[in-house]
C-alpha cells in the first residue's frame, strides 16, 4: 500500500507550477497537498512561487529564480539529513 506522502520533494518542486496551473490530476493533487501538510520546506516552497507569480503578474518558466530553487533543493536536503 502507498502511502499517501510518497511524493519526494524533489518532486514536489517539478509539480509545483503544474499544482499552481490547476494541471494535477484528482489523485496526483491530493498527493501533493498530504506532502504539503507534513512538510515546512514544500510550503515555504509554494508560498515563494506564489509571491513571485503575485509580482510578475503570470506564471513563466522563469517564474522561479533556479538560485531560489537550488536554495530549497539545499534546504531539502540538509532537512533530511537532520
Ligand atoms: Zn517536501
């Protein structure tokens, strides 16, 4: 049986924009939101997506600045190491 938190969150950060877009299927969507409510990192994660879409106005491609993204992907990481 899967659990339902099986989403690593270097994955969670790939489906973030696709989560924003409404782009998930019914499953993958509550996948992502269990992952979110057991995991700091990911929410801080989606609140700075949503605060850089809020000030460019849209969501791009370069919606997230990639040295955001590495800082969480390092965030993540020392956070499993804990
Ligand atoms: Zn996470």
């Amino acid at each position: 049986m899967t659990p339902p938190t099986d989403l690593t969150c270097r994955e969670m950060v790939e489906l973030v924009n696709d989560y924003l877009e409404g782009g998930l299927a019914a499953g993958e969507r509550a996948r992502f939101e269990a992952h979110l409510s057991v995991c700091d990192p990911c929410t801080t994660y989606l609140a700075q997506v949503r605060e850089t879409i809020r000030l460019a106005g849209r969501l791009t491609e370069e919606s997230v600045p990639s040295e955001v993204r590495d800082e969480l992907l390092r965030a993540f990481r020392s956070w499993k190491d804990a």
